[in-house]
C-alpha cells in the first residue's frame, strides 16, 4: 500500500543576535516574511539599525531567498554585501550591528489544533501539567480563558515629593524618562505601558510645581499612550483567544509577545494563564516543526 504523502506547510524560523548581545528567535507560520522596524514585519529591529521595510524573506523548494526592498546600504551575507540572493542554513545576515540567521521549517498542517496544549486552564502548574496528561479524556472539554484584567487603572494623581523645591526638578527627570520609554516602546511594550505611568507622575509633581505648560504636556503625553495601549491590548487579546481556539501556537507565540510585558505590572489569574500558555505555545510549537530522524 502507497504512503500518501504528509501535507506541511512552510515556515521560517529566524535566530537574532543584536548589537547588545541579546539574543532572540522568531518563528514565522508563513513562506514570507519582512525584516524591518514598522510594526507590522515580523522581525523587528530598531529604527536605528532598520528602514521600515528592510529585507523581503521568503521560501521557495525548501529553499530561503532574501530581497532588500531599500536604498539604505545593503546587508551583508557572511561579510560580502549583497541586495537579494539565496540565504543557505548557517549563513550570516548582518544589518548595521545585528545579525540573523534563517532557515525553512516544516509546519505539519494536519497536526494543528489537536495539541492538548489548547486544554489548558487557568489553573496552578501542576493542575496544567495533568490538563496535559489526561487530555485524551477531555478532548471535548471547553477551553477556559479567565477574564482579562483592564490594562490601567485610574491615573496617577499624587506626586511622591513633597518638598516644594525638588517637584520640580523631579517632574522634569521623570518626564524625560517617560519620553525615553515611550521611544523605545515599539520594541520594549513594558517601556511602552511604564511611559503611562511616568508622564502622569511628571504631571502631577507638575501641578504642586505650578508648572502648568509643562502638566498639560505630561498630561497629553499620558492620555495619547493609553488610548494606544489600551486599543493594542484589546487586538492582541482577541487575536490570542482566536489563536488559543483553533489550536495556533504560532499565532499565539506572536499576541504573546506584547501581551506578557504589557500586562507584567498585574497579578491574577490572567497573567498566570498567559505566562502558562506561551511555555506550551513553545513546545507545541518546536513540536511540530521537529523532524524525526531518519525522514
């Protein structure tokens, strides 16, 4: 009797080196894929070290090309600088201070949403671990996904000094590092939700300051950043319950991403169930895009 051949679906998987010495890996459930610093590439980088588009990736025949889709100076591939070519396993992609290195993944397609990852409950770790164990007894069961907490509460309103001669000055240096953290916030969502708190401390030492200019600036800065944050977190918590319900790891690897720092600041029982769901979203993930030994 003939095999059938098993139907999979191309990913790719990126490893990320960056100028700091951090290191971080991507797996992207698609056959294409943008290297860049606009938010919607799936590898991002700094605007520093990237244009917003910087590399096209794609697979074709098991096989990773790249294309450079700007006029800023070319990557370089194992040191020589190239626009567009082939990307073997093992070669080096270097932009400015960061390097990266790709290659195809097999998604196996048939295997999705039947993980007994998706059963998770939001309960302690060893209540998830049995979940795991007895899965094939409650394949049916209803996956649970505990209520998220708001992302902010009511706004800071005290300022913590007292003296009428430092709010000033503390205002100031806490609004510089609100400006600096909002900076940074497309790449570090925890900067992005700390810059909330701290431009509405700045405002508020402002106020006993009788800095009014200055107040309503900090002011305007805190009430921009949360309606940013406030409307992301309500899209990424709905594409991560769609992502948890068809049984998508890879998906909920990329909601996860922003969700955990943004919500770092909370306790319960939804940050529990997120930090739970992103070390089972990994090894389902690695799961299916291992490949047994002789195949």
């Amino acid at each position: 009797m003939k095999n059938t051949p098993r139907e999979t679906q191309t990913g790719l998987k990126f490893r990320v080196r960056h100028a700091d010495g951090r290191f971080e890996q991507f797996l992207v459930d698609a056959e294409r894929a943008l290297i860049g610093s606009a938010a919607h590439c799936e590898v991002r980088l700094p605007p520093e070290v990237a244009a917003l588009e910087h590399v096209e990736v794609f697979a074709s025949d098991r096989r990773v090309h790249f294309s450079v889709r700007t006029n800023a100076i070319p990557p370089s591939l194992d040191g020589a600088p190239y626009a567009s070519g082939p990307w073997a396993p093992g070669k080096v992609l270097a932009i400015g201070g960061t390097t990266l290195t790709v290659e195809s993944v097999d998604l196996d397609s048939k295997q999705r949403g039947r993980s007994p990852f998706w059963l998770l409950l939001p309960v302690p770790i060893v209540a998830v671990i049995a979940t795991v164990i007895y899965s094939r007894v409650a394949a049916s069961a209803e996956a649970v996904i505990p209520e998220a907490p708001v992302l902010f509460d009511a706004p800071v309103a005290t300022c913590p000094v007292q003296g009428g001669e430092l709010q000033m000055p503390f205002a100031a240096d806490k609004q510089r590092t609100a400006l600096a953290k909002r900076e940074r916030g497309p790449f570090s969502r925890r900067d992005a939700v700390d810059a909330v708190f701290l431009f509405e401390g700045a405002a508020a030492c402002f106020h006993l300051a009788g800095a009014a200019d200055e107040e309503r600036e900090s002011r305007a800065g805190a009430a921009s950043q949360r309606k940013k944050l406030e409307e992301e977190y309500r899209v990424r918590r709905v594409r991560l319950e769609h992502a948890f319900r068809v049984g998508d790891p890879f998906g909920a690897k990329r909601e996860l991403a922003s969700l955990i720092p943004m919500t770092a600041h909370r306790r319960g029982q939804y940050v529990e169930w997120l930090a739970s769901l992103d070390r089972y979203a990994t090894l389902e993930a690695e799961r299916r895009t291992s490949k047994p030994l002789g195949k």
